[in-house]
C-alpha cells in the first residue's frame, strides 16, 4: 500500500525540490510524508479495529484440554463456552458482544485520534 502511494507521487517534485537544493530528508518531509499520512492513518484506523482478534484458527487447530488455561483467549473461551461447556449460547453470545463493543470503541477511538491529531479525514 505505502509503495502504491509512494510510486504515485510525481518524480518532477522530487527533482524540482533537489534543484531547489534539499536533501533526502526534507525531500521526504515535505513531499512523501503529506501523500503517505492519509494511506497511514487509514491502515492504523483498519489495524486498530482488528486489534483484539488473536488468530483464532491458529489457536484452534492444537488446542485441547491440556492446554487451556495457557492458549485461552476470548474467541476460543466463546466457542469452548457455547459448544463443549454447560454455559450455553447466552453467555457465549454476550462474550462475542462485548468483545465487538469494545473494539467498535478502539475503532472509533483511533478514528477521533486521526481525525484531531493528524488533522486527516478518517474513515
């Protein structure tokens, strides 16, 4: 993603700014970076909203008994409530909501930080 932004960029600024005599750095500080700050600030929106999903199909294919209170995290504990426990769907279902909540906050959270520190758009 950053590389498709990047090779957006139009090559003739690059060499009007080096006839301008800057270097590398500011040639990044003020020609890269103001392209590449609203690519990054969207996929930091996108990897905070997927901050509490911990490869759950990762865990899943070597998980069993013995290693339950080592390998346990919320989506495991979820399915393990809802399927093999006694605790059934209701609680199950109210684990998952919660997890979505709070993650629906990380989420807009990290939205209100990129829209009042970056001074950027936001999802």
């Amino acid at each position: 993603m950053y590389l498709a932004t990047i090779a957006s960029i139009n090559p003739e600024l690059y060499e009007a700014a080096s006839i301008d005599g800057a270097n590398r750095f500011q040639q990044m500080k003020a020609i890269t970076w103001p392209v590449v700050k609203t690519t990054a600030a969207i996929l930091l929106i996108l990897a905070v909203g997927n901050l509490m999903n911990g490869g759950f199909d990762q865990i899943f294919n070597l998980y069993n008994p013995i290693v339950y209170s080592h390998v346990d995290i919320i989506d495991t504990f979820v399915y393990r409530s809802a399927f093999l426990d006694s605790t059934g769907f209701g609680f199950s279902t109210t684990v998952g909501v919660l997890k979505s909540v709070i993650n629906f906050a990380f989420l807009f959270g990290a939205n209100y930080i990129v829209k009042v520190v970056w001074k950027e758009e936001g999802l």
